[in-house]
C-alpha cells in the first residue's frame, strides 16, 4: 500500500455555521465548498491548506455516527484521511489480510466524489482512519 499524503482531517463540530468564524476570519482558511453526504448524516465543510483539507462534520441527525461521537467526547479531531496511491479496493485487501478490522468492506463514494473507506479506531490506535482515492486522477 502507497499512501501519498493526509487528504483531509475531519473535526466533529455541533455547527458549522458557528464553527466558520473561526477558520475564515481568525485562522484566514476560505471554506471553498459546503455539502452535505445524507447517507453519513453530516454537513460538511471543506478548507484547503497545501495538499491538505480540513473538513468540518456537522451531523444532520442525532443518530448519525458524528452526533454520537460529539455526545461521547465532544467536539474536536474525528478521523484522520489518508490519500492511497495505488487504490483504496487494494489497500482493504492488505489491510484485512493484515488483520486490521475495516468498517467498510468496499470502496464507497464519499465526500466530494472521492472513493473512501473507514477502518476501525479498535485496530488503528484508536484513530478512526480513512484511505481516500480520486477516481478522476
Ligand atoms: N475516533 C476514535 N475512536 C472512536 C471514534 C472516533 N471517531 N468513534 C468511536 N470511537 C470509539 C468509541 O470511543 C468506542 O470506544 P470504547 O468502546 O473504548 O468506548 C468505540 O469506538 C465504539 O464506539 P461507539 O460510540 O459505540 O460507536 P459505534 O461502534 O456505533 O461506531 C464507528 C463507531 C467508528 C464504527 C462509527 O462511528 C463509524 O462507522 N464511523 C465511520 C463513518 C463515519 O465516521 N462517518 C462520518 C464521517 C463521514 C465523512 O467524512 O464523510
């Protein structure tokens, strides 16, 4: 497996709306897109800084995975994304063989239309990690 760099970071916000003057006016970050993903439950907003993006995870119900995350422990860092360089089905096969326990099975469509998959936080140092690809490049 080739991991080329962190995509993203995605931090758990109860609000992007009160979360943005924040990263616009103190730290100069351009929120450059806002989407919403229905079958995670979240808002998202994204920030580009170099090669890297913050993502902003608003939950958009109180049963999706972000809304549990922040009643368990508030606030903050969610995941860390890594790009893959040789695909994210590829990575999942050496992972499981590995013995690392995968949230998802399969690449699914994510987040401005990258294909992504979750491993679980119990086999990755309790980081809740993502392997990204972008099928366009
Ligand atoms: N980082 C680290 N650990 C986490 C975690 C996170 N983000 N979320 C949950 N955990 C830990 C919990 O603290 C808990 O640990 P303990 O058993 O030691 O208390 C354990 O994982 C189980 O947590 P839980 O609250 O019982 O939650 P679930 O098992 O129902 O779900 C998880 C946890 C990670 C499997 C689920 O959140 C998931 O499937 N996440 C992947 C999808 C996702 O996060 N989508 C939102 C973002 C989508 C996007 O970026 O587009």
């Amino acid at each position: 497996m080739n991991l080329s760099h962190i995509e993203h970071l995605g931090i758990a916000v109860k609000s992007i709306a009160e979360s943005l003057p924040y990263y616009e006016n103190i730290l100069g970050l351009k929120c450059y897109s806002i989407e919403e993903v229905a079958d995670q439950k979240v808002k998202t907003a994204f920030f580009k800084i170099g090669q890297t993006k913050i993502e902003l995870l608003e939950p958009t119900s109180d049963d999706s995975a972000v809304a549990k995350f922040i009643e368990k422990r508030g606030e903050g860092i969610h995941h860390i994304a890594f790009a893959v360089a040789d695909g994210v089905a590829n990575a999942l096969g050496e992972m499981a063989e590995k013995g690392v326990k995968l949230i998802d099975a399969a690449p699914r469509r994510g987040a401005e239309g990258l294909n992504i998959a979750f491993l679980h936080p119990k086999s990755t140092c309790s980081v809740l990690t993502e392997l990204c690809e972008n099928p366009n490049k």
